[in-house]
C-alpha cells in the first residue's frame, strides 16, 4: 500500500480571493492531472 501527503501554503496564504478564482480553478486542476498521471 502506498501513501501521499502534501506541504505547502495552507489555504488562507493562497493569491487568490477564493477558490472559484481563474487562477485558483487552473492551479487545481493541473495538480489532479498531474497526480492522476502520477497514479497511473
């Protein structure tokens, strides 16, 4: 079995105003294809 865990800002230290943000939806989204390439 493996395990991941993630560091970094916590969310209220984000640039961005809220998570609906242009900025906020693409830095998700490419952190869920580059973790899906990454279980794979």
């Amino acid at each position: 079995m493996y395990s991941v865990s993630f560091t970094g800002y916590r969310p209220e230290k984000m640039p961005f105003p809220n998570e609906e943000h242009p900025l906020c939806l693409a830095l998700k989204k490419r952190l869920r294809e580059e973790i899906e390439k990454l279980v794979k």
